[in-house]
C-alpha cells in the first residue's frame, strides 16, 4: 500500500514497533501482536538522502524480521521511498498461522430410511410431505464410528518463532440404550430396532416415537421401525409406517397407514382412498371410507361405514353398524346392525382367508378363460393342452375350498337389525336379505338342507362348525 499523504505521527499509530531515523527519512517497523504480519511505514524528510533496498534490509533484520519476507513488496517499498514518497503500513513479511486441532467427533455411517428432504426435480419442486429428520435403525446396524481428535499444527512467526495450535478435544459421548460400542469403542452399533437419539451427549436408540401434536407439514410423513404415538391427527396426504405399532389420539383422513403390530385411532376418513395395512389388530371408534387389510381382529365402537374391509381375524362393532362396502372376515362377523335402512348395499363375507379369497377369484377367472378357449379351437394340441391346464386350476380350486383353518369361523352375528340388500356369504351359500329381520340372532351355514339357518345368537367364541355338528347329529339320530 502507498500512500502520497505525509502523516510522520500516523506511521506509528495503533500496533507496536520500532522506529528508524536519519538525516533524510523515518521509519517504523511494526510487527503484529499474534507475530503473524510485519508492516512499514516510511516519512522523507526535506534534507539529507532517501533509504535504500540494503538499508530496508538491514533495519528489518534488526528488528528481528526473518520468515516470510515478501521479495516484491520489499522492491516496490525501496523504490517508492526512493522516489521520496510517504509509506503508510505497508505489508513486507507474513507468518504462517498455526492449523488448531478439530474435536473428536461422531461420524455417522447408518443412512436415512426416508429423505431427510426430498430431492426437488429440475424445476426445484420439493415434496414437503417429506421432512422426516431421524433415522432408522435395525439391531446390528453400525450406528456410527467415532473420529479421534486431530492435533492441529503449529505456526511460524515472522520473527521465526513457532506458533502454537490448540489441539483438538476428545468427543464426551455417554452410551446410552440400546447402543453397544465395539472395536475398543470406535464402533457404536444398534441393539434394537428404532430411531437413532443424541441428546445433552447421550446417544441411544429409542424404540418409540411420540408426536406431541398432528402430523403435517412441520412433521411430515413418518416411517418408523419401533412404535409411533400420534396424540393429534394424522392429515390428508401424510403417511404413518410404524414397524411395531400405532396409535393415534385423533383422527386420520385420507392417509396410508402401515403397521407390523397393533393400530389403535379415534377415528377415521378415508375419502374412498385411504388404507390401513395391519400386521395385528385394529381399534377405533369409527371407520368411514376407507380400505383396510387386518391380519388381527378389526374392533369398532361405534360404526363401520362404506368400507373395503379383509381381514384374518373378527370384524366386530359393538355399537352401531356395518353399512355400506364389503367385508371379509375369517373369524366371523357381529355388529348391532348390518345394513341401513336406506338399503344401502352391503357384502359380508365370514370364514374365508381372503388370500384364499382373492386367489379362488382369480383361478374361476382361469378357468372361465380356458373354458372359452377351449370351445374355440379345433387343435387336438391345443384341446390336450387346455384340459390339463383346466384339470391343474380345478385342483387348485378344490384345495383352496376344502382348506382347513382353525381361526375360521362361518358365523354372522346381528345384535339388533338385519337390513335388506345385505348380502352374506358363509361357506358355500351366497344369500340376500330382502326383508329386514330384527334380532339378536346368529346366521350360519345349513351344510344339512342348504341356505342358512338364523339361530338365537350366540358369541363368536362359539364356532359355527360347533353348532352345524350338533345339527348334523340331531339329523342323524332322527
């Protein structure tokens, strides 16, 4: 830097140094407080010779001026005071600062089961249903290694002194839960299923996650490998996967719900597209709307409206009714009232798995197409080939309906009204209600005469099997 102003008492302001006089010039030599920088400042004077390269040389030596010298900055300084020009804290010499040591610390190698933040397409477009901040975790993942603490380097002076750096500081990490280290502590790996925890310098992997108000936009989507706890609702458009289980103090509206274990809610809207997959049972106090599939016992307290319903356990509601949709239960069904009075069109389905279900549909639609195509053709080829293909689906069919299951029960059970344009499937009889009748009463199948028989009700503790033996008895001794 060059100054033209002559300031002789501004060459020495604010930094320490020393000064220099001749006949013809000052000069102030100032070196940093942290040792890193060396500045001079150059004032001529009226009378007497200006400095030299040498003599610039020599009063910086003297000053003790040895590292990191500037050879062009040296140059231009000595020709410009030659020239008689002012000087002001011109940079002739810099150190090398010391590199401080970085702190231990964790670097996780566990990656996230969902985006933190979904990545935005070419247009910048961002999900923000999807804002799910912690990762999941299965036992035996590696959580994370912990780093050792780098030492940093040291500096150096302009006067060739050396800098000292500040080493880095080891991590303060306590283990807590469900976190085993390994590899002499490097290694921290998870001993359980769930979410990945590091609070006040405890790190632990919790098996529960609780949202203390409604998933939305602040929470986002969850997907989780241990419990979730919902005390709010679940909003339309977000989705909850709790691998261990649900519950939800609220409601939930048209949203995927995914569970391996039990589902508890206060109610749900589905709005004909929301779904619940259920490894275990499900409770609620009302469900409108909705597709569920149950591996466990469906419970509702007080209706189950225009629903899709298959499950391998009970469909049970205890005060009020099943209306409108179809349903399929192994276990059997009982509600105080199936059916509406606006005969509303409802299909119940008891004592089938609807795995079964659904595959015996698609081997009728087999065989129905081979049955076609075989009244098509006039190869003898093609007829063997259709006949032994119609003789493996019939097999399949046969072996799927003689299928069976302890848990199955082919019961209907109507604690106050059965309503029209109801249809009940148990076993092998399809049958519409077409007059309302009023109960309480158990429907099950007549194996004896055909049709069903609508007996005084009985619990679905009682199997349906039970009470048709008993009938088939009673027929044999008359």
């Amino acid at each position: 830097m060059v100054s033209n102003t002559s300031a002789e008492d501004g060459a020495k302001e604010s930094i320490p140094g020393k000064e220099y006089k001749k006949l013809g010039y000052s000069l102030f030599v100032a070196i940093s407080g942290d040792k890193l920088e060396c500045r001079c400042s150059y004032v001529p004077r009226q009378q007497g010779s200006m400095m030299t390269r040498a003599e610039l040389n020599g009063y910086l030596a003297a000053t003790g001026v040895k590292e990191g010298l500037d050879d062009d900055a040296l140059n231009a300084f000595a020709v410009n005071a030659a020239a008689g020009q002012s000087l002001r804290n011109v940079v002739m010499a810099t150190g090398i600062p010391a590199v401080n040591g970085i702190d231990g610390r964790l670097s996780y190698t566990v990656q996230p089961s969902v985006p933190i933040q979904s990545d935005g397409d070419e247009t910048g477009d961002i999900d923000l249903h999807q804002v799910q901040t912690f990762i999941n975790v299965m036992p035996g993942d590696e959580i994370a290694r912990i780093v050792p603490p780098e030492p940093g380097a040291a500096g150096r002076g302009v006067t060739g002194e050396s800098l000292q750096q500040l080493p880095g500081k080891p991590l303060t990490l306590k283990i807590g839960k469900n976190v085993a280290a390994e590899d002499n502590g490097k290694r921290l790996v998870s001993a359980a299923a769930g979410r990945v925890c590091l609070v006040s310098g405890e790190i632990s992997v919790e098996e529960e996650y609780v949202v203390a108000g409604d998933v939305n936009f602040r929470v986002g989507s969850i997907t989780f490998n241990g419990v979730v706890e919902v005390r709010g609702d679940v909003l339309d458009d977000f989705g909850v996967s709790a691998a261990k289980g649900l519950s939800v103090s609220g409601n939930i509206g048209n949203c995927a719900i995914t569970s391996g274990g039990d589902i508890a809610l206060c109610g749900m809207d589905g709005q004909s597209k929301g779904t619940i997959v259920c490894g275990g049972g499900i409770k609620a106090q009302f469900i409108h709307d909705s597709i569920i599939e149950c591996a466990g016992d469906l419970i509702v307290e007080v209706e189950l409206h225009n629903c899709i319903v298959k499950t391998q356990g009970r469909i049970i509601v205890n005060k009020g009714a099943i209306a409108g949709g179809s349903y399929i239960a192994l276990g059997g069904i009982e509600a105080k009232k199936i059916g509406s009075l606006a005969s509303v069109r409802t299909s119940l389905t008891v004592g089938v798995d609807y795995h079964d279900a659904e595959e015996l549909e698609s081997l009728m639609n087999e065989l129905a197409k081979n049955h076609k195509q075989l009244g098509q053709t006039s190869s003898l080829k093609e007829i063997e080939e259709f006949r032994r293909k119609r003789a493996t689906l019939t097999d399949r069919i046969m072996a799927i309906r003689s299928k069976a299951d302890g848990r199955a029960n082919q019961k209907i059970n109507i604690k106050g009204t059965l309503y029209d344009n109801t249809l009940l499937v148990i076993g092998n009889q399809n049958e519409e209600v077409r007059e309302p009748l009023d109960g309480p009463l158990s429907v099950c199948e007549n194996t004896i005469e055909g049709g069903l028989r609508y007996l005084s009700l009985t619990s679905l503790d009682v199997k349906a099997s039970d009470i048709e033996k008993a009938f088939i008895l009673e027929y044999q001794r008359r």
